[in-house]
C-alpha cells in the first residue's frame, strides 16, 4: 500500500496525484510540489489516502510543503503578471503578422518559464516571435498549440442549457463523444442542437450513455415482433427514459398503435451464454488430434467418362486403386475433368449431354 494526495493545479484541470511525505494536507489546503516544469502551486482536492502498488505509476514526487501566506502573495503576483505578459504577446503577434490566436498565457511558481497557448488553423512560424518574446521577458518561453476543446476549456462561457460550460467548471479530462451517442438518446442529428462552444459534440452526450445501453438490452428492438395484453404486434418505437415502447398491435385486417411498460410484453430472447476463456493450464492439457498430410495421389477418386460428354486424355500409366471397382471395368484415378465448350454448341446443352453420358455408362454396366 502507497499514501497519495490529489492536487489540481488549474480549475477544473487534470487531478495529479503525489506522495505526501511526512505531511498531511487536508482537502482545500495548498501545497507546493514539483512538477515536470518545475515548482508549482496547487489545490489539494483528496486527503491522504492508501491504495494498492499497483495502481500507481511510480515514481510519486513528493509535496515539498504546505504553502504559507508567503506562497499565496507570490501566486496572486503571477496571475498579475500573467495578464500583463498576454498584452504584450498581442502585440507582438500583430507585429510579425502571424495567424494565431492567443488563448491564455501561464506561468510557473518559481518564474523558470512562461508558456502561451494559441490555437490555428494550420503550422505557424513562430521562431521570430519567441526570440522577441525572450528578450522582453528575459526567461524561457515555450509556445504550444491547442485544440478548440482546450481552449473552450481555458476561456469558459455558457453551453446551449444556459450553464457555465462543463468542461470549465468541474470537468478533468475529454471523454471521447461520437454521434453513435446521440442516435441512441432519439436526439436530432442537426449539428447546431448537439454541438457544444467548441463546436464538437456536446461533452453531456457521455453522461447518460451507459444507462440507455443498460436499458436498451432489456428492451426489444424496433421491428420485433412481440406479444401484448391485447395481442400480437409489432414494435415501432422505444422510449428509454420512460422504459415504454409502441406497438402496432394487429386487429383482424386493421391495426391500433398502443404504448405498453416493457414488462407487459414478452418477445423471444435467445439465451446468452457467456463465453469462457480457457486458462494458459488448461489450454496445454487439451490433446488436438494431429492431421497428417495426405498426398494427392492417395486420394480415391471415382471418374464416370463417355465420349459422347467429355473428351479425356488418357493417362500415362494407369494405377488400379485398391478395393474400388465398377462392375469388370477397373476404375482409374485422373486429373480433374475440364470440359471445352466451342461457340457452335449452345451452352444449355451441356445438361443433355450429362444426362446422356450417365444413361450410356448405366446401360453399359447392366
């Protein structure tokens, strides 16, 4: 068992998690920890908690200490300077004419580096604006690109229910949303009613997905054919929140659409039988009957021929195969038969002469 805490460095970012060392950070307290870019200030979100080893990806840094008034100054001075730094990196876009859009700029704890994010449409050039950048700010700068949920997310604002946008405020990572989620809900397929600010489709379409998988399984399907209080019938609609579903029910030559709950109808479900994987110890006791390799000249082929159907070479030695005989005529082994079909012959005419070359080879043999 391992200790972590988990500490957010942004709101509604990305939970980390460290190793609280000999400290014990509450929920709400700030810490000072180093990161991968440097020293940072953040959020404790979860106290001190065990987990298993193997749910950690090691190594764990270690919060270097609670953050004191000192901390706090420091941290309100770098979001001061950060407003200041997003003027001037405006200005300096429109000076060199590039086609970007600054999105936000951030700093770290201890001023080692200054990033700004921008998003574009394509690959920007943006060497010279660094340099420049440099020598203003005498620190390092790093530049990187960012989609359009990213900058949704850094921006804010207001989604089509009238709320602050969910991946600003209380969501920490993108779950992946496809428009398979929204024919599953009966939602409009129109892209302005499922799209969120960015453009994409609408991060809630994730939240409720699994319960219409969960239901729609103990639900019949449209077109399945089912059995009603008031007869047989057929389904043409499901609604899942209310877990109801229409049926045409049949009336003599006419028919009436009735809605039922889902346990008032029965309909022919085939049992699953879950499929169980055979273990590693298992699979090595299982004995598989070994297929030897049967040469072609082994194989026993019976061969029917009539001039009149087929013209066969004839072969150029000619093995007798054992214990397989056709009256007094021994039976011979062959290659395949292939037949040669000329353009004056009609290609009906096959048949009749298959026909006519079994007939000649019964009479033969009597």
């Amino acid at each position: 068992m391992v200790r972590i805490v988990g500490v957010r460095f942004k709101n509604a970012g990305k939970l980390y998690y460290f190793d609280p060392g000999e400290l014990w950070p509450m929920p709400g307290n700030y810490v000072i920890v180093e990161t991968a870019r440097g020293m940072e200030y953040g959020l404790v979100i979860t106290g001190v908690r065990e987990v298993n080893d193997d749910l950690v990806t090691p190594p764990l840094k270690t919060i270097l200490r609670i953050a004191n008034e000192r901390d706090a100054r420091h941290a309100e001075e770098n979001e001061r300077f950060e407003k200041e730094a997003h003027q001037i990196c405006l200005h300096k876009i429109e000076e060199h004419k590039l086609d970007m859009k600054l999105v936000g700029v951030e700093q770290t704890f201890d001023n080692a580096k200054l990033l700004f994010y921008f998003t574009a449409n394509g690959r920007v050039d943006f060497r010279s604006l660094v340099k420049d950048l440099a020598s203003v700010f005498r620190t390092r700068i790093e530049l990187r690109q960012i989609g359009v949920r990213d900058e949704a997310k850094m921006l804010g604002g207001l989604g089509p229910c009238g709320r602050p946008i969910c991946c600003g405020s209380f969501l920490g990572d993108f779950q992946p949303v496809s428009i398979k989620m929204a024919k599953e809900q009966n939602l409009s397929l129109n892209p302005t009613k499922i799209s969120g600010v960015c453009g994409r489709l609408m991060c809630c379409l994730k939240y409720e997905e699994d319960n219409y998988e969960q239901t729609r399984k103990n639900m019949p399907k449209i077109g399945k054919d089912v059995e009603t209080p008031d007869g047989y019938g057929m389904v043409i609609d499901l609604n899942v929140l209310k877990e109801t579903v229409t049926v045409r029910v049949r009336k003599g030559d006419s028919s009436e659409l009735k809605t039922y709950p889902v346990t008032d109808i029965r309909w022919f479900r085939p049992p699953v039988v879950p499929a169980t994987k055979p273990t590693p110890e298992s699979e090595s006791n299982i004995s598989r009957p070994v297929k030897k390799a049967v040469p072609y000249m082994d194989h026993n082929l019976e061969v029917i021929t009539s001039d009149d159907a087929f013209d066969v070479a004839e072969p150029e030695e000619e093995l007798p195969l054992e214990n397989e005989t056709m009256g007094d005529d021994t039976v011979f082994e062959t290659e395949p038969l292939t037949e040669e079909i000329y353009e004056d012959q009609a290609s009906s005419n096959w048949q009749q002469a298959v026909a006519e070359a079994l007939r000649k080879a019964q009479d033969s043999s009597r």
